[in-house]
C-alpha cells in the first residue's frame, strides 16, 4: 500500500511518538529476548500470562497492509520459531498467536505486532472464547460470493507484484476447473455476454488471448460454452468460416463493450498497417489512457512489472507512441498502483459491511 505525502507525514508524526519506537531505539527500558535488523521481541509489561512476548518489526508500522512483504515473511518465520522457544523454555504445551489489526479488532498500539501467549489447560484466559450470534443467512450469503470472488484475485494480483524468492510472476497461476470457472464466469457480466453472443468467435480467441487460455487451461471449452449458452458448439471448421468479423459485432446484435475487455488484450506488437481512420473516427475523443491501461491486462503487466520494457515498446510500436505520447510512464505506473491499492481497501470496506 503505497501512502500519499499528506499521510506520510502523519505515520512520522506518529513514530516520534510511538513508545514501542522508543523501546526499539533504547530510550525505554524493556526485557527484550531477540533481535535482529528487522525485527525484535520483547516482554509485554501487562502480560495475559507469564512469558507473553510481543514480536513487533523495528521499522514503524501502523497495520499489516503497511509492511512490506519480504519483512512480514521474515516477521512470520521468527515468530514460529518463538512459539516453539516459548513452549520448551516455559514448559506449557501450547501457545496463543494472534494479531489484532486495527482498532476494530482490538489494536491498542499504533505500532503493529504479533502477540505470543503461552497456553495452559484452566489457565483462566477467556479472551478466545466467542459466544454464537445468529448471522442473517442472506448477507452472509453474500459475505462468501464476495469474499470467494475477491479473496483469490486480491491474492494473485499480490503474487503478482510481490514474486515470492526465486519464483517467477508468471508461475503463480490458477488452475480453474469447471464449477470454479463457471462461477467467475456468472460474476463477470461482460465476459458471460461474450460468450452468450458469439461462442464460437470467444472460442476462437482464448488461444491468442493469455489471461482467456490460463482461465480454460484446464478445462473442456466446448462444455463450458454448452453449459452456458445451452447449445452445443458449432464444429471447428464452420466456427473459422461463419465467427464474425469485428465490423460484424454491431450487425450480430453484439455491443462492443462485451468484447471490449477480451480485444483490448491482444498482443501489443500487433499493429493494423491496413487501418483507414474515417471522418467519424478522427471526430471521436481521445482514448482515456486509464481506461485503456484498465481493458488491457498485458499492457497493464507491463507498465506494473517492466516499465523500462514498455518504454521500449513505445518507441517501437507506431501505435503505442501515438497512445502514449505526452505521458509520463513512471507516474502513470504510480497512478495505476494507488488506484489498485485504492479499490482493495474499498473492498475490504464493502466486505466488513457486509460482515456487521
């Protein structure tokens, strides 16, 4: 998550005067048991049990989404280990670890951490025990299409910033089999209408296309596209010869919005020498770069992951340097990310809505 200058400030404003920054530096005493360059572990003051540590990041961070990954990674490993000091050195047979991010689920620092308790049976801690409230089966119907739509893109789109060590982006794929494809189908409107008015020209572009041949890899297309549309497939020789061609779209009865999302993710070398501009095509407005970037998911690739190899493509590809032209790859690439950072918190707003 990447924080706006005006919010920069205020996360430095808080670190002056964090006391667990000033326990990290020294200037308050503590009864620290480890440290390293990321992180360390002290023992909380107001301990629930004998042997409660607090196992923090040395660099201030007020939530989870703020630490980078390879720090949490770090944070994660160390804390396993501890659990596992904390059950030989104080002789118990369990151990409570848990994180409360944000005021909401109990933070009470601003300084964010892991907590590592050490369990007895009749230990007297009830802290962990919920009653059972009634949840209306409705929302909480639509807490899980939500969260079973959400949660796994959110997940990619990380692995895909963030590769984990020695792995590359392209390695994290998803295998969909058919009920899981089926439902992102339904929750994807635009895609479901491409297929519903044209199977066999979608058929025809899934292998072409990269983000469609990783969502069919492991799937019958011909059984995906009957289940949806109820009719079988036209044969393989017909759908060459009788899939329309995209000056067709409009005369099918097709809009061009419902294919809009899957042309637009072509491959960006392709260029169109025969292309003739018409009066009306010269009247149109300019392209909204955003929406653009938006439609095209490998454009979209790029300009996150290698920006420098999108600078070269631009002076390439005719096309491409028409479509950038004036613009600045570095803050649009800025850009891009706030707005992905910006539409994963709202999300989490809209599930935690939904989760009251």
């Amino acid at each position: 998550m990447q924080l706006s200058e005006d919010q920069q400030k205020a996360l430095e404003a808080q670190k002056e005067q964090c006391p667990f920054c000033k326990i990290i530096k020294g200037e308050i005493p503590s009864k620290k048991v480890y440290e390293d360059d990321l992180i360390i572990a002290v023992l909380d003051i107001n301990p629930a049990l004998k042997g409660h540590i607090l196992v923090m990041p040395k660099e201030h961070y007020p939530i989870m989404p703020l630490i980078p990954p390879e720090t949490f990674e770090h944070l994660a490993i160390k804390t396993k280990q501890l659990s596992k000091a904390v059950k030989d050195g104080a002789l118990v047979f369990g151990t409570n670890i848990f994180i409360a991010n944000g005021a909401a689920a109990g933070q009470q620092s601003q300084h964010f951490m892991l907590h590592i308790i050490p369990r007895e049976e009749e230990d007297s801690i009830s802290i962990f025990d919920y009653e059972k409230v009634d949840v209306d089966k409705a929302k909480e119907d639509e807490a899980f299409k939500i969260l079973s739509h959400n949660i796994p893109k959110m997940l990619r789109d990380v692995c895909k910033r963030f590769p984990m060590q020695g792995q590359e982006a392209q390695q994290q794929k998803v295998a969909y089999g058919k009920e899981e494809l089926l439902k992102v189908i339904e929750m994807n409107p635009q895609l479901k209408e491409a297929i519903m008015k044209n199977p066999a020209q979608f058929k025809q572009m899934i292998p072409s296309n990269p983000q469609l041949k990783q969502l069919f890899e492991k799937v019958d297309v011909d059984d995906i596209i009957e289940t949806i549309t109820g009719k079988k497939i036209t044969n393989g020789i017909d759908a060459e010869f009788n899939a329309p061609q995209p000056d067709q779209i409009q005369q099918e009865g097709m809009t061009n919005d419902a294919f809009s999302a899957i042309q637009k993710a072509v491959d960006i070398n392709q260029t169109d020498d025969d292309e003739k501009e018409t009066e009306d095509d010269e009247q149109e407005d300019e392209p909204n770069i955003l929406e653009v970037i938006e439609g095209n998911p490998k454009l979209k690739t790029l300009l996150i992951k290698e920006p420098e190899a999108l600078k070269q493509k631009i002076e390439e590809v005719p096309k491409l340097k028409e479509l950038f032209e004036g613009i600045n790859i570095d803050e649009l690439r800025e850009e891009i990310l706030k707005k992905e950072d910006e539409e994963i918190d709202n999300k989490e707003e809209d599930i935690s809505d939904l989760l009251k």
